[in-house]
C-alpha cells in the first residue's frame, strides 16, 4: 500500500515537473514590438525567448559593465542577480559578440528561443542592443522593487540598427534654475533609453554660473547665487540693489562634474559643456567687474535681462586670459571633443564706446563691433584648436566672419544651418520651430506658464536636420539634431521632466531613425508603451498630446455651427456632452461634427481602455445673435494674422492664449474698426469683444473699446464705451470688453478697438481680437 502511494506521488510530481519545464512561452504579434526610437530593419519571428535566474549574462573582455543595462534591471524588479560569464552555455544566455563589419553604434540583434546575441562594433553599438532588449521586455521590468508573476519572455526577432546622425542631443539649462546633480543623472538616464548620445549643460549664464573653477572661486561664490525672486513672473524682477542677501542657485564641484561625466560615459553619452562669452555672462561680471568694459559692480539678475548690454570686455588682453584660464579647467573636466562657447544675443553698446574696444578695433583693422564679436571667437577658436578641441557656438557666430575650425548650433530658424554648411562648418541643427522645448506643448488655456510658441509631440516628430534647400555636400555637414530645454519657466524637477518627456522620445526616433522608416501613425502606437515605462518609472511626463482640440466652421446661410473633435494621435477615441455634464464611459462617443444651434456647454475627452487619457477639454460656445452675419473691415486686420477672415469675428470661435492658434486677428499699431449688419433690425442688450494680451511677444490690450449703432449704416450713434488704461502685464491674459446697451434696436453694428500704438518698450504694439458677441 505504501509503495503504491509513493508510486503514484512519484508521478504526479513528474507530471507536475514536467509541466513546469514546458510551461508555454508568451505568443507574440508584430504589434507587440513598440521600440522607440524605430529600428532600421527587423524581421519578426513566431516564438519567445524566456529569462529565468539562470540566464547567463556574456561578453568580451572588458564589456562586462555594459551588461549593466539588463543585469541591473533583472537585479531590481525580478530580484535575479544573472551571473556575468567569459564564455556562452549551450543555450539561454544573451552573449555580445564584437562584429567589426558594422557601423560606428550600430548593432544587429537576434533573438531565438534559446539564446540572444548582440553584435557591435564598439561600446555604444552593444549599448543600444541592450536598449533593445530592454524595450522588448514586459514594462514591468522598470520596477525599483519585485515583482511576481511576470514572464519576462521577448519575441524571437532580428534587427539590424544604426543611427541617422552621430549627434543626438539634448541641452539642459542649469543657469536659469539650478538642477542638482541627482536630476542631471536621471536625465543621462532616460537619453540612455533612447538612445541619445549627448547630453549639452548650459552652465553658464546671466543668472548663475553653475561649474566650479578652482582659480576664479567668486565666480560660484558670488556668481552662482542670487537674489531669490522665485514668487514673482521672470520678466517681472526688479534688479536688486547691491548688498541684498542672495540665497537662490546652487553648482556643482569639480567632483560633480566628474561623476556626472563618468556616469554619462557609461551611458555612452558624451557631456558637452557651454561656457558663454561673450554675453550672457552677468553671474561673471558680478563676481569679476574688471572682465567688464566700465568696472561697475552689479548683481546677478534674478530674472530676464533685455538687451544684454553688460558682457566681457573684448578690448582687455586680461579678458582673454580668464577665459583661457577657465577653459583650461573645464577641459581637464570633460574630454568632450567639442567645448560651446555660446556667443549669441550680445548687445554691443558698451564696446562702442569702451576706449580698449575701440583700441582693439583699430588695431586689428576691423570696420565695426560685429567683426570685432568674430576676432573674440577667433580667438578663442584658436585657443580651443591649440588644445584639440572644437569650438561650438550658436549661430550668431557666423555674423563679422566665422572661425575656421568653428561648427554652429543654428537655432534662429534654419538659416544659420545653410548658411554655415555651404560654407563648409559642420552644424548641429536645433531649431526653435521644432526644437525648443521651454515653448508649450498643448492648449496655453491649461498648460503650465512656458515661452512662447507651440511645439506639439507630433511637430517635433516632423523635425528633420537635414533642410530643404541643401545640397548633398551640404548635408554631409549636418552632425545631427538637438532639443533644446531652456528653463526660465521650469523652476523645478517636476516641470522639467513634464517639458521634456515624451517630446524627447519624438526628437530621439527623429535624428536615430531613417527618413523611410518614419511614421507618425506608428509612433503613436509604440510610444504608448514608452508612458507605461514612463509612468512605473515615476517619471513627470506630459499628457498633452492627448487633448482634444476643435475645428470649427460657420454655414453664413443657416447661421448652424459646426465643431470637429481632434486629438493628436489618430483614431482616439473621443467621448463628450452637450449639456455641461461630466463625461463617463456611457457618454456619447465622437464619429462626426457636432452641429450647434444654440448656446452650448461642450465637454469632450480622449478615453484609453474606457479611462480619461487627458485633460477635460470644456468650453461653452456663445451662440450669439451676430452669429455668421457679414462684416465689412473698416480697418482691416494683418496679413500676418487673418483668423478666419470675414467670419473671424462671427464665428463664435475664441482663441487661446496660443495667438498662433489660428483664431485670432491682429492690428500692428492701427486701430481696429468694423461693421456688423445683423441683417434686420436686432434688439441688443450688451457686446462683447474678446482680446488678448502678451506684453512679451508685444501684444497688448485695447485701451478703448467703442460700440455706434445704427438703422440705416450710414448714420452712427456711439451706444456705450469701455476704457481701460495701459498697465504693465508680464502675463499672458485673455480679457472680454463688455459695454453694456440697456435696450437698444438696430441694424448695423459699428465696433472701434483703438490701439495702444506704441508701448513703454518702444516700436509698434499689436492688437489681437477673437470675437465680437452680440447679445
């Protein structure tokens, strides 16, 4: 009896063993595969292969720390320590297996049911296959703690990778706000997963100098602190008085700067460091006021500076000796191959009329200030050439002449771009159209406080360094592409995470993957798993691309509107209501224009797997009774900004804070003045006119709205009247002018919106108005 019992134990056990061992491996599809940025070529194959803590980790002599990529991971969220070996098993094992034949970082990877093997030519090339794998893998290996019941299988592919452009870049400011040293690595970090390879500090600028330098301590004593104006808007500081305790900013040591360094190298991300010069360099000046033309002490600003008037003295030799003596440690500090000096936006006031500038002037046989900005360059160009090191300056640098050895960072647009590779520079492309990442991403009306400008995920997806208009010689000048964070408006981690992610995913697969290989319908499948990443990661990322926005047309004959749902990504599905009630997974689900005969509260949302995905889009549109009726421009808007044109103020569309939004018509300096017919004689009780101001981008409110009445259109009545006196705005503000009618019947409507003209600052002012509602 007891053997029959042990016997029968003994095959249960076996079948239970069995069972185990060939327990099934995960059933992929192609739709599965969501690598970011997109490989060049891959071959999908039916099967899987599994990790288990007996996968074996293997790779030459001396790659074993870049298995760090998988082993780490496998070590946190399965709580594996996978065992690093000299030589392959017979099978389960990844094995990194050098290939000379392929491409500087390319890779190629196969995966079988067995066994993984990724071949490289160098160190970033094995890297990136490790991304790979990575990205293959369940989202949950992002964990920092274990997880259970995970198959941590891959699909069974092939792939031959390399990138596009060898510079794959991102600039972080750490002058406008100081970010510390935890933050800079966790951004070296997510680069890593995309692939990037470079990652540009801006160290230094009017409001802090951020990088230790042993000979010149006041530069951090002094220049990397200032006074803390945090609760009031940037351009809005007032210049603090010298003496005021300074309590705001922060650097980072030389030891800093070496960790970061090697923790970027083992990333395979080179550190590219700006020094400024030679404006944009307050938090110099008010360490050393002799690096100046007039010696005046002042104090590092705490917010925006225009124009830049206060820079180094071209015409001192002492000038050119600090620097020297400052690039000299900050080499020692970072091998990079390429130091930025900056170079841009430096107003030349004070080297016209400084005695050693004008000495330098005449002695170097220069014509004006602008050739004498290029003998600075030159100067330093030579210098960094001396010490094998490229100069890398913004594209200003091209203006009085261009140093030979020089390459240009052209971000005014793509002109300097063109013009530097014609001449033969190498150039890193980084447009603000596609490229500056401090602008908004989404509806201004929502968003946090950013620049100017509107930079969707789907624009920086469009980004291509290579330009219209270049030649094939030219192109081979193009190095690459880089986004750019500047972080006036991103005082904290949070933030800048928020503007920098996904959007960095867009640029990454924009300067890695071929031109072919781009789709944007496809990104937007894949980079839904690169969120889920994002989101175990805990990492800040926007959700901006899931907003709903609208089109909205006007039939003039029936006065019907009609409003068209969008969201970024295609085939969203939008849920919304009518009735001013909050949207659930029952409310009705958007397939065509919705058309609007009435005053109308609409709300609308993307949904994901019958969950909000983005933020609530409400709005109620004002259907008015000068709705569709013809206007005829007294004084008609700029070419530059139409709205919708003869129906722009009937519409009953309202722009946003985003003044390229497409609804707005703009007056530069002139006064607005237009007819309404109402067709019939109406009775009316108010009239609204909705405008805009942002005194930054020089857009300021009307002082004075005006409203005539009249029956026959040639006879006017003045029926009410709104002032409103200039008041300085460092806001962007939507405002509606209500003038109030009492009772009053007529026929035409005759609106006045008279300009500001000319504001404080100078030059013309515009004017921006959305709608006139007659109610």
């Amino acid at each position: 009896m007891k053997k029959t019992v042990i016997q029968s134990f003994s095959v249960i056990l076996l079948v239970v063993l069995m069972g185990c061992k060939e327990e099934s491996k995960t059933i992929f599809t192609e739709g599965d595969i969501n690598i970011v940025p997109k490989p060049l070529e891959m071959t999908f194959n039916q099967g899987a292969f599994r990790f288990n803590k007996e996968t074996k980790l293997v790779a030459p002599k001396d790659h074993e720390e870049t298995l760090d990529v998988l082993k780490d991971r496998f070590t946190a969220a399965a709580g594996w320590d996978l065992e690093v070996v000299p030589t392959a098993p017979s099978s389960n094992f990844v094995l990194l297996s050098t290939d000379s034949s392929l491409a500087e970082e390319g890779y190629s990877l196969k995966v079988t049911d067995n066994q993984v093997v990724i071949r490289a030519n160098d160190y970033n090339g094995f890297l990136y296959g490790l991304e790979t794998i990575r990205q293959l893998l369940p989202v949950a290996i992002e964990n920092k703690s274990v997880v259970t019941n995970i198959n941590w299988d891959i699909p069974t592919v092939e792939i031959k990778d390399s990138p596009r452009f060898k510079w794959r870049g991102f600039m972080l400011d750490v002058s406008r706000h100081f970010f510390e040293k935890e933050y800079v690595l966790s951004t070296i970090d997510q680069l890593a997963l995309l692939k990037m390879n470079t990652l540009h500090l801006h160290l230094v600028d009017d409001q802090g100098w951020r990088i230790e330098i042993k000979k010149y301590p006041k530069l951090t004593e002094v220049g990397g602190f200032r006074v803390d104006q945090e609760d009031k808007p940037w351009n809005a500081r007032p210049t603090p008085d010298l003496g005021t305790e300074t309590t705001y900013g922060g650097f980072y040591t030389q030891e800093d700067i070496k960790e970061i360094v090697a923790y970027a190298s083992r990333k395979g991300i080179t550190v590219v460091p700006e020094i400024e010069m030679p404006a944009h360099v307050m938090s110099a000046i008010a360490a050393y006021p002799e690096l100046s033309c007039f010696q005046n002490p002042i104090m590092v600003p705490s917010g925006g500076v225009w124009p830049i008037t206060e820079i180094y003295c071209a015409g001192k030799d002492s000038t050119f000796e600090f620097l020297e003596n400052v690039l000299r440690e900050v080499m020692e500090l970072f091998p990079s191959p390429y130091i930025h000096v900056g170079g841009d936006e430096a107003t030349k006031t004070n080297w016209k009329i400084c005695p050693d500038c004008k000495k330098r002037v005449a002695a170097e046989g220069l014509d004006n200030v602008e050739e004498l900005q290029s003998y600075f360059i030159q100067r330093m160009e030579r210098f960094l050439s001396s010490k094998g090191r490229t100069l890398l300056g913004w594209d200003e640098i091209l203006e009085g002449g261009l140093a030979p050895g020089a390459t240009v960072m052209s971000w005014r647009g793509v002109k300097g771009g063109l013009e530097a590779s014609e001449a033969g520079h190498d150039v890193v492309m980084t447009p603000n159209s596609h490229c500056y990442f401090d602008y908004y991403q989404g509806d201004q009306d929502v968003e946090p406080l950013a620049w100017g400008g509107n930079l969707s995920l789907s624009k920086v997806y469009q980004f291509d360094p290579v330009v219209e208009g270049m030649s094939e010689q030219q192109g081979k000048h193009v190095l690459g592409g880089q986004a750019n964070l500047w972080t006036e408006y991103v005082p904290t981690n949070d933030q800048a995470e928020y503007m920098t992610y996904p959007r960095l995913a867009a640029l990454a697969e924009a300067v890695w993957s071929s031109k072919d290989n781009k789709n944007w319908n496809d990104f937007s499948n894949r980079v839904g798993s690169l969120f889920q990443r994002y989101g175990i990661m805990g990492v800040n990322y926007a959700k901006s691309v899931y907003q709903v926005t609208t089109e909205t047309t006007v039939n003039p004959e029936s006065a019907v509107i009609s409003i068209a749902l969008i969201s970024e990504f295609p085939g969203s599905e939008i849920r919304y209501t009518l009735d001013g009630s909050n949207i659930t997974t029952t409310s009705e689900k958007y397939t065509d224009p919705i058309e609007i005969t009435k005053t109308t509260t609409l709300k609308a949302q993307v949904f994901k797997e019958d969950r909000p995905a983005g933020a609530l889009f409400e709005k109620t549109i004002t259907y008015h009774k000068a709705v569709g009726k013809p206007v005829t421009y007294l004084n008609k808007y700029h070419d530059s900004y139409q709205g919708a044109k003869e129906l722009g103020m009937v519409n009953v569309v309202r722009g946003s804070k985003n003044f390229h939004d497409g609804q707005w018509q703009g007056w530069l300096g002139d006064d607005m003045e237009l007819v309404i017919d109402m067709e019939s004689p109406t009775e009316m009780e108010q009239v609204t006119v909705g405008a805009l101001e942002n005194q930054g981008s020089g857009i300021y409110f009307p002082i004075q709205v005006e409203i005539f009445l009249s029956d026959d259109g040639k006879s006017y009545r003045s029926a009410g009247i709104v002032k409103r006196e200039y008041t300085a705005n460092n806001g962007s503000e939507l405002k509606d002018f209500i003038i109030g009618l009492g009772k009053q019947t007529a026929r035409y409507i005759k609106v006045k919106a008279t300009n500001l003209g000319s504001p404080p600052s100078g030059g013309g002012s515009w004017m921006f108005i959305d709608e006139v509602v007659v109610e």
